[in-house]
C-alpha cells in the first residue's frame, strides 16, 4: 500500500503503568518484548510508517533495540486520544494524514485488519474515524456489558455503540429462551432473529487533524454513561465508518492469564 490515496502511519501508544500486569510493554512474548512484537505486525499491513508513542525512555529503548521507531511523550495524559495528538504534533502530521491507533497490547493484531480500518478513511471522505466489527454468534457475548456493540447505517456508518445488547430483539425479550440465557448462552442468535449483531473491535484510524482536535471536544453525556469515548465523536456530529470482518481478532494482553494464553499460541 505506497500509494498516496492508501498511505497511513500507524501509531502505537504504550505507557508502563498497568494495575493488573506491571511493566506490561516488555513482557517477554517468544523472546521479544510485547510492544515490539506488536509493532513488528501492525508493520506488515503496509503502513508508511509504524512509531510507538511512550512516555516511559525504558520502552523507548527496547524499540531502539529492535529497530523499531519511536517518540517521548509527556507522561501525564488522561488517556490514549491525548497521547496520540501529542504524536501527531511531535510527528508533524498534516490534517488529512491518516492515522491508525493500534494498541500495544495486542501482540496477535492482524496487518490485514489495520490495513482495512486505514483504507475506511480513503473510501468515506466524509468520515473522521474508521473502525471494525465482526458479527455476534451468542445470545451470551449479545447480553454481555464487557462486550461493545456497535449498529450501523446503510452506508456502513456507525449510527451508536453501546454496552448494551442493540439492536434490541423486543420480540425475544422476556421469553423463555431469554430468561434461560444461562443454560442456552451459545445458542446462535442470528439463526433465531435472523440478524446478526456486530461486537466493536478497539481498532481506530483518524484524520489527524481530527485526532488533535478530539482531545478540546466536551465529553458526551452518553460517553459517560457508557464508559465509551468514541460516542464523543458521534455526540459532536462527526462519522465513523465501520469494516465488518467475519471472524473475531487474536486475544488481547490485559492479565497474566492473558499473557500465558498468548505465549502458548506463539510458542
């Protein structure tokens, strides 16, 4: 993907404070650190440029030490949206580049998908984000609140994402077979209503004039409520297009048990 109508610079924030695993950037995955790890495949989806955006020198040397290239970023930011337009500052983006946040716990990123999340902003003029999906097969991943959903348009833009099962079977709820959820949590929903929901994969790309304006936009009630902060975009009238991939992305690295998971499938 070299072309200027496809070119994208993928960035990867990594900081090293973790409650639930310490030091999580440079946990060793198969003889390398996880960031490095992950920037070596989100690399492979054709990316001008791929730079772990840090606040902490010791990631920034583990990068230097894999050829791998970064930036230093203030350590005080309220969240990843701030870090990355503190990125796109430092690396002198223009307001139309294409930006791809990929998180650097996700050490079995797909390149394919981040390809395709990029190219959403290439095909939709009128977006300022992109994003993915994959299709909800059970009534348990449905009703389940860890698990974002996201409804979209006919034009394969998000209409709202939400914690909650959307769209919302009326004509299923309150029936035996809602109610027995428990005994039949893998039942395939989509045979039953004949739609099938979509889960939200926390994969974005951005115009980067956008992403240094979206940390100065006023928080939406509804993000609040859903502990979503992509609903800030959609409260603000901007748009987010959506690729729908069939099958479910690789585990990503929040617990130890996590890590073990992901250390076992790639030894």
């Amino acid at each position: 993907m070299t072309s200027g109508t496809t070119d994208f610079t993928v960035l990867i924030p990594a900081r090293m404070a973790s409650s639930r695993l310490p030091n999580k950037p440079l946990a060793d995955i198969a003889g390398l650190p996880m960031v490095v790890r992950v920037a070596q495949r989100a690399a492979q989806s054709g990316a001008l440029r791929t730079v772990v955006a840090t606040d902490d020198v010791r990631i920034q040397q583990a990068c230097a030490n894999h050829g791998i290239e970064s930036i230093l970023t203030q350590p005080h930011h309220a969240n990843g949206s701030d870090r990355l337009a503190e990125a796109c500052a430092l690396l002198e983006l223009s307001g139309n580049d294409v930006v791809v946040n990929v998180q650097g716990d996700e050490p079995l990123i797909d390149p394919l998908l981040i390809a395709a999340v990029a190219a959403l902003l290439h095909q939709h003029p009128s977006a300022s984000m992109g994003t993915a999906a994959h299709p909800i097969s059970t009534l348990a991943d449905y009703t389940n609140p860890n698990i974002v959903k996201v409804v979209l348009d006919a034009h394969h833009m998000a209409q709202y994402f939400s914690r909650a099962p959307i769209p919302h079977a009326r004509d299923l709820a309150g029936t035996a077979w809602w109610d027995g959820r428990a005994a039949q949590s893998h039942t395939n929903i989509a045979a039953l209503t004949g739609f099938a929901p979509l889960r939200h994969i926390g994969l974005y790309s951005y115009r980067a004039g956008f992403l240094r304006q979206f940390p100065q936009l006023a928080p939406a009630p509804t993000e609040a409520l859903e502990a979503l902060e992509q609903l800030r975009t959609l409260w603000h009238g901007h748009r987010i297009a959506v690729h729908v991939t069939a099958t479910a992305p690789g585990p990503g690295v929040d617990t130890p048990e996590d890590l073990e998971r992901v250390r076992a499938l790639l030894a």
